[in-house]
C-alpha cells in the first residue's frame, strides 16, 4: 500500500487549475475552491469537478441541481484561500455578481455555468458531473497550483496579443 504522505506530496507536484465552484440556495451563495476540475466531453459539453464528500457545498450542489465554476487568475490567490477556508460568509470579502442565477466572482480567467447531470462517489470525494449551459473565457491568464504554491504557466502573462487583424494575418501567411 502507498504511503499516504508519499501520494500527497506527489499529487502536489501535478499542476491544476484553480477554481472556485459556487451554488446559491435560500441560505444564500455558497463556494469552494477546487483543484480537480476538467473537461469531460464535448459532445455535449461536460466538465468534471471533485468536492470532499464532508463539503456542505456538494449537498448544496445536489439540492440546486447547478453550479458554477470560477476558473480563477493568476493573481488570485487571495481568493482562492478565502474559498479553501471553513468560514460562514466567504462572499463578504471578494467582489462578485449574480450570472445566470449563480454567484460568479469578479476578475476571473473563465465562467462555466452547469447543470448538475450525476453526482458519482469515490473514495472520500465525490466527481460532479456537469452540463455546461453557459461559458465565458477572457484572455487572463488562469491560475495554477503546483509543489503547494499559486501562480501561472500561461505565455499570456509574457506576450502581446496584438490586434485581431494582427493574429488573422499571421496565421494567412
């Protein structure tokens, strides 16, 4: 069997995406930061993400049947450590809005609103499948976690982009 320490610290050292999943109920917004988070398919669109089978986020998710993803910029650590914490109102300190029915963070590198299709169990967590209904990407460079640190592997924090006429004409040549 392998050591419990050994799988973390080796987890640790494989680069995710942060983001923060959220739901709205009638006790109000509710969020988490998760780093299992993917793609599952694109026929029909579909993402994964991985809550704590503990979290009161996952039963809120099941309850809803929707939820957000928040991939978050680099930049946003902050945010990210106020969504790992256990506190009763994580929204009071980041700027936000309402998307679609759900609470979306400001500033963040992508917007994924979903529809619940099946929660699937697995050890100590549990994989949401979900839907996506609704999405949003920016041209901000999106947050990764690696070896316990925040930051980014995105050559869009180093290059410009230049103008769209720029890039179409580069890619006639």
């Amino acid at each position: 069997m392998i050591d419990e320490m050994q799988f973390k610290n080796l987890m640790a050292s494989v680069p995710a995406p942060v983001t923060v999943l959220t739901t709205v109920d009638l006790d109000g917004p509710a969020g988490a930061t998760v780093s299992a988070f993917m793609s599952l398919s694109l026929e029909p669109p579909m993402v994964v993400a991985s809550l704590d089978n503990r979290s009161s986020l996952l039963a809120r998710i099941q309850s809803t049947g929707f939820f957000g993803v928040n991939i978050l910029a680099n930049g946003q650590a902050d945010t990210a450590l106020t969504f790992a914490r256990r506190a009763e109102d994580r929204f009071s300190t980041v700027s936000w809005s309402v998307d679609r029915g759900l609470p979306r963070l400001d500033g963040v590198s992508g917007w994924i609103v979903c529809e619940l299709a099946v929660a699937v169990p697995g050890g100590d967590h549990s994989l949401l499948l979900g839907h996506v209904r609704h999405a949003v990407n920016t041209d901000i460079a999106p947050m990764v976690y690696s070896h316990r640190l925040f930051g980014t592997n995105s050559e869009l924090v180093r290059r410009n982009r230049g103008s769209l006429a720029d890039q179409l004409a580069a890619f006639a040549r």
